[in-house]
C-alpha cells in the first residue's frame, strides 16, 4: 500500500496506518517516567483496556519485561475480569483510545472509590471520564483517528507502554528508535505477493501464529475489522497441537516470526491438509511464502505488525470494501 495511490489513498485507514510512521519518529520515552515511578515503588504492573487497547500494547511490553527479566510482576486482563481482582498493590494503566470505553470506566470508578493512588490512563483524548477518574494520565501524540480500526494508537500505545520498562531499567533505546520509523515504512509499503491475497481470499478461516506477545492476536483482531473475514489466533506451536484436526482445505496460516525448531513440525502437520502457510520474517524460511520485513532489533515486534496491516489491506483493496467503515462494528465498542 501507499498514499501515491488514490485506490489506498483515499481511505483513513490508510492514511491513519502511514501516520505511524510520523507518530514513531516523534516518541519521547521519556512521556512515560510518571508510571514507571509508581512501578518502581509498587513492582507490580497491570495493564487494561478493551481489544486493540490492550493486545499489543499490554503483552508486548510484558514479553520485553520477562525477556528482561526486570524484578517486577506484569499481569493484563481485560476491564471487567480485572474487577474482581485485588488490585491495592499494582500500578495500575487503565487503556482506551477515547477514554470512554464503558468496561475501563467502570473499572477506573472503581479503583477511585477505593483510594487507588496508583491508577493511571492513556487514551487519544485530553479530559476523558477515564482521565477525570484515575490519578494522573497521558495522552497519545498520534491524534483521533477516524477508521474504525485502530492502527497507529496501537503502535504509540505500545511505545508508551514499553518505554515504562525502559525508564524502570534505565535503558536509553533512543538508538533503537532511531532508524524504526523508515522500517515500518518498508514494511507497510514493501509488494504484496497476489498469490497470498488470492489465497486468503480463498481461506475459509485466517491463521495467524505467534508468539503471545500480541502481534499475531491483534492482526487476528484486524483481520476481522479490515478484510470482514473470520479469524483465529493460534499461540505459539497451538497451530500443529490440534486444530489442525478442523482446519479445512484452503484455509491459510499466518506465522509471525517462526520458531526455526518447529519449521519441520509446521511443515509436516500442514503438507497434506492443503493449507497454505506464509511467514512473516526478516529471513527465508522453508514455507510456500515468506514475507521477508526488515530486522529491527528490539523493536522488530513493530515491524511484523506493519507488515501484516499491509497484507490486509490489500485483501480490503481485492475485495472492493470501505476499509473504514466495517458494517457492524463500531469506533468505540463499548461506550459509557
């Protein structure tokens, strides 16, 4: 995809996915030292937030923390789930794009009547109900978007969530920020084999595999919002541990960065079942297809996730569909 072209051009979505680029090169880490302050008092963590709030932005950081092996508890959940949690002793991110969402508000009122003094927000909106019930907050650069799916919020939700760790370690990651932004351009703008789009325009259901770091279970998310299809996130080596049983002829399997130990397992289970497998990867790998993204150290998470937006936005494009307005879904969920 690129905006050189009315076809891609024309659409939010599109617009508001290049917009990550701008978005990334203007992170300052340093916008989330309020939250890693309270960390370093409480060493307890916990991220919530509705769907694309909280996928990506919650796991990824908690993948960079366990990776890390920073001395602190990381937990996520959704909203509702986390009420019923004792949360006294957490620091505590409550995230939604518009600071509306109904599952966190009721969660954040709720932290509020208990005296939470560790309770904090993140959303695209100044002043929200969230914002006005937690204790302090901070509000994304990237601006409102008007797709209904959420693109670079996620990513500005991500950076903001990690670069919590960064300032808990005392990590400077400004050089691996540096060259980010024209690799996520890359990735979002690299050809598109018409083969995949064929392909999953064939599938009955869309794959994708992956590390629980939220990249492949919010593509699955967008998979759902972008190209109307259905959709399912397969864990780790879940993909060759069972569902294989139901996966019909035709379907395909996206894998996100693959376990090189499992290519011989993956390349098994799926050879005689007439799936397709792509990978999505900074190197070749032994599968039908191979969408090779460029490497960006720490920070290639970001990456595969820009590559797999280009993907279904091209199956969108293929199909002829209003990429920003899907028929049922809506911008804010859940709205309170």
């Amino acid at each position: 995809m690129n905006l050189k072209d009315n076809k891609y051009a024309k659409y939010y979505l599109v617009q508001e996915m290049m917009g990550t680029v701008p978005t990334v090169a203007k992170f300052d880490p340093a916008c989330s030292q309020f939250v890693a302050d309270s960390l370093r008092k409480t060493g307890r963590m916990f991220f919530t937030g509705e769907g694309s709030s909280r996928l990506f932005p919650a796991k990824n950081c908690r993948r960079v923390a366990l990776t890390w092996g920073l001395p602190v508890e990381v937990q996520n959940d959704g909203s509702h789930q986390a009420a019923g949690y004792d949360l006294s002793k957490f620091t505590v991110l409550v995230d939604s794009n518009s600071g509306r969402t109904k599952e966190a508000l009721m969660l954040a009122k709720k932290l509020q009547a208990e005296g939470h003094k560790d309770c904090f927000a993140l959303s695209a909106n100044p002043d929200t109900p969230i914002r006005q019930a937690c204790v302090d907050g901070h509000v994304l650069g990237c601006g409102w978007e008007e797709a209904v799916a959420a693109t670079k919020s996620v990513a500005e939700q991500a950076l903001f969530c990690e670069s919590i760790f960064w300032n808990l370690a005392g990590k400077d990651m400004k050089a691996a920020l540096k060259g980010l932004p024209e690799k996520l351009e890359q990735a979002m703008t690299l050809p598109v084999d018409p083969e995949i789009v064929k392909w999953v325009k064939g599938a009955h259901t869309i794959y994708f595999a992956g590390y629980n770091d939220g990249v492949a279970e919010e593509l699955t998310l967008k998979t759902n919002e972008i190209t109307r299809r259905k959709s399912d996130f397969l864990e780790g080596t879940y993909a060759v541990h069972g569902i294989e049983e139901v996966m019909q002829e035709g379907d395909i399997v996206f894998v996100v960065n693959p376990i090189e130990s499992e290519y011989d397992k993956f390349l098994t289970v799926f050879k005689g079942a007439g799936v397709h497998v792509v990978a999505i990867d900074t190197k070749p790998t032994p599968f039908e297809k191979t969408i090779i993204v460029p490497e960006a150290g720490a920070m290639q998470p970001y990456v595969f996730l820009c590559a797999g937006w280009n993907v279904l936005v091209e199956v969108g494009i293929s199909d002829g569909i209003n990429l920003d307005k899907p028929e049922r879904a809506r911008k804010v969920g859940n709205e309170m």
